[in-house]
C-alpha cells in the first residue's frame, strides 16, 4: 500500500466516524498534514501533544472534530488507556474523533479489540528521491546517483534517510577524495535494521551451485526468478509469494534460503522471531514494523528459519496474535516480497499455516541421495582449496550413507585439522576416517526421520528427483 492508498483508507474511517483510530507511524509530520488535508472539507481538524478526553466529549462544534494527538507518548498512552477504551467501545458515530500517531500501539490487546491499528506505509521509492533531492539538490547533482540513493534507502523512515544523508553528506565535505554514498547508505540502514531487533541484512548469501542435489526445487526455482518484472506481469503473473522448506537437520534448507537471495540478485532479510518475542513492550508493533520494511525493501526475501519454534499448535495468546499478523501479511501484502521458512518439523506447525494457498509450495530436503553426497564433498573440498578431481567421491559417497550435508562438511573439516596437525596433505583415505568416526543424526533419531518422511511423501513435493527419492520409501 503507498501512501495515496494509505490516506484513503484513513479518509474512509474518519468519515465512518470511528471513536478512536490508531496510526503506526514514526514519521508523524506526513501523516497529520494528510489528516489535516482529509478533514479540511468536511470538519475541524485540531493537533495536539497531550489530549484531555474530558474536554473532547465536551467541546460543541457544528462540524465534527478530529483530534490529532501526534508523538503521542507510551507513558501518556498508559494514562488514558482507560478513556482509551471506553471512548472505542461507543455504538454511536460521535461528533469527535480522536487520532492517536505514534511509532507503536503499545497497550493491553484488550483494548486493541475495538480500535483499528492502521501501520503507515514507508516512503515508496517516488517519496524517497523526492525527498533525496530536496536535502542534497545543491550537493549531488547526478540525477543517476540520485536514483540509485532512492532504491539504497529502501526500508528506511523520511526521518531515518535525511539524518543519514545529512551525516554522510558532512563526512563527504571533510574528505576530498569521499565517493561512496551508495555503500554508506547501505552500511547504515544495517545498522537502523538491526537496532529494530528483529531483522538482519545477510550478506552471507550462497551461490545455488554450492548447494548439492535439491534438483527438483532448483528448477522450481529457476521457472520462478523472472517472475518479478514487467514482462511477468503483463504476461499476467503474479509474483511468487513464499515457500516452505521442510527437512532433517543439517540438510540445506537455510542453505537454499541464502541461495535464493544470491542466484534472484535480491536483499535476504532474517526475521528474528526470537528478538520479536523478546521485545517486552510490544512484539506486535515490532512484528509489523518489521513487516512494513520488508515491504518496503522488496523485492526482497525474508527468511524464517525454523519457523516451527515460534508457532506451535498449542500456543499462547501471544503466539497465536503474532500468527495472525503473519498470516494476513502472507495473504494480503501486495509488495514483491518473497517469504522463505524453514522448518525441521512441521507437524506440530498449526493447520492454518500450512494450508494451501499460504505458500506457493512445500519442499522436503530429505537426506542426499549418492550422486548428491559425492557433489556436496566436492563442493566442501573446492571451497577449501583442493581439487575435486584428487579424490575419489564416489567411494567417499558410499561410505557416507544416511550423512547429512552437514555431517559431511564436518568430516572434511576434520580431516583438513588432522592433516595439517601431522603435516601432511589430506586424503580420501583421512576423510574416510572422520567419517567413521561420526554418528549420523540418522543413527540417533533413526524413527523420528522416518515417521517424518512418511509425513513428507504425502503433504509435501520433494527437493531431489523424485526418482532418487524412491529409495527411502520402498521399505
């Protein structure tokens, strides 16, 4: 939703004469002069820092009255949380309406029930340049520049970007030789996204060829990277919407995840749904927070790692709220955001998550298949240096049966310790002994796997050809 759309539907909840309407903004200048603007025809419009609820029921007007209560304050909020609520609870359309802007709707859900929680937009990338060339017009006149600082401070508040440009631009004057704006821009949204505590800029993305087997999602993915442009669009694609990666430990979902980022040129951002529980006064402002900047950021992918540890079927309140954001954000965002999750076991995940339609699909990354193995130890083996060709990896794939793609990595990086340790080049026979060695997680939870692959065949689509996968069910 842009900011036109966004002022529409506040016009539309003024006019319905909704009691109280909440609006999560941390730019609260552009959003009471839109206020102002909306009201202007039909009423009176008065903005105010502290707000007596008293002196609103009794004002008389023959035009109906929006109070604006702008920056309003978490410690106020909790004072008036009472007139709060009961103001909301009113059947009548009143002759006044109150509009509380502040960054977070922090107060009992109680309260909540009755009054609409409005999340501002972020500047779209139109309101970013503009914004750009009003505070460095007379100081970079590179309008390609320009467009490209545009697209960098997506995410970002009017706020946040002009306290950016305004240092960058101070740092520039003091060094001659400073041509940088796009990666200071960059570095400094990290650091604003990760004070919001609950996402992360990976960079620490990886090349789809570093990922072993998974050739049926590859593909999948492939048919899906152009999907994002005009073309698609007037062809009458809509852009993918997310994917769930199910699978044993150790086995490259999280890999997957980075990999998508790197082959579709795309941000990665981390949701930290730990950091989200954790936010003591409102894991729900933070959660959409977070939302609205991987909307703003798109397109973009947002990962979800082991998303089954935030949302189990027997939650609490809490939990379930928090579903709930997510699961409208999933069904309604119009942005070109892409949602990655990954889990390593899924049937505990509550059924409204799963069902069809939320994802655009759901992949099992099973344990790799024999010729996957002897790519992943190739893989790990390049990585480091050596060359492939000086092993034997179809013998280092036979002995490794039922190894994740983890536990192999770990048995390379064992050799390469043991063998510099005794000076020596490493071997196919040194990678041998880690690997006998090793206990597979198979051996350890050898049902569980199982009784999770009986599940997988028939509720998800498998990452490795499924001719490969016709081993593990035979039995």
């Amino acid at each position: 939703m842009n900011e036109s759309s966004f002022l529409s539907h506040v016009a539309l909840r003024l006019k319905a004469g909704e009691p109280v309407v909440w609006i999560e903004s941390v730019d609260d200048d552009w959003i009471v002069e839109g206020v102002k603007r909306i009201v202007g025809a039909w009423g009176d419009c008065r903005v105010v820092e502290k707000i007596d609820f008293e002196a609103v029921d009794m004002g008389e007007s023959k035009r109906r009255v929006v109070w604006v209560w702008q920056g309003a304050m978490q410690a106020d909020i909790s004072v008036a949380e009472k007139a709060l609520l009961m103001r909301s609870k009113r059947l009548r359309a009143p002759s006044t309406v109150v509009v509380l802007v502040s960054p977070t709707s922090v107060v009992r859900p109680a309260t909540l029930e009755n009054i609409p929680i409005l999340s501002a937009p972020l500047p779209s990338l139109e309101a970013r340049q503009a914004l750009i060339k009003l505070a460095l017009g007379a100081h970079v006149k590179d309008a390609s520049l320009i467009d490209q600082m545009g697209f960098a401070t997506a995410g970002m508040s009017r706020l946040q970007i002009y306290r950016v440009l305004m240092r960058i631009l101070i740092e520039s004057r003091e060094n001659a030789e400073f041509n940088s704006w796009i990666p200071r821009i960059t570095e400094e949204k990290k650091q604003l996204l990760a004070a919001n505590l609950s996402l992360d800029v990976v960079d620490d993305v990886t090349k789809m060829s570093e990922v072993g087997g998974a050739d049926e999602l590859k593909m999948w993915l492939s048919e899906r990277s152009q999907a994002f442009g005009v073309r698609a669009r007037e062809f009458g694609l809509t852009p993918p919407r997310g994917v769930l990666l199910v699978g044993i430990q150790g086995c490259g979902k999280s890999l997957i995840a980075k990999s998508i980022a790197n082959a579709w040129g795309f941000p990665l951002l981390r949701l930290d749904m730990t950091a989200i529980f954790s936010a003591s006064d409102a894991p729900d402002a933070v959660l959409r927070h977070a939302l609205r900047v991987a909307d703003a950021m798109s397109p973009a992918i947002i990962w979800c790692d082991e998303i089954e540890k935030a949302f189990a079927d027997n939650a609490d309140t809490t939990t379930r709220r928090l579903l709930g954001h997510i699961l409208n954000w999933m069904q309604e965002r119009q942005s070109s955001a892409f949602f990655v999750a990954t889990a390593n076991d899924v049937r505990h995940l509550p059924a409204e998550l799963m069902r069809k339609g939320r994802f655009d699909e759901l992949f099992f990354l099973d344990l790799p298949d024999l010729d996957s193995r002897a790519q992943i130890f190739g893989i790990h083996l390049k990585k480091r240096g050596r060359n492939p060709d000086d092993f034997d990896l179809h013998r280092l794939a036979m002995e490794s049966v039922n190894f994740s793609g983890a536990e192999i990595e770990q048995a390379v990086v064992a050799a390469l310790f043991t063998a510099f340790n005794r000076q020596k080049g490493v071997s196919t026979e040194g990678i041998l002994d880690e690997l006998h060695d090793i206990v597979p997680l198979y051996k350890q939870r050898e049902d569980d796997v199982k009784e999770l692959r009986e599940w997988a065949s028939e509720k998800t689509r498998h990452a490795a050809n499924n001719a490969r996968m016709l081993s593990y069910f035979v039995h």
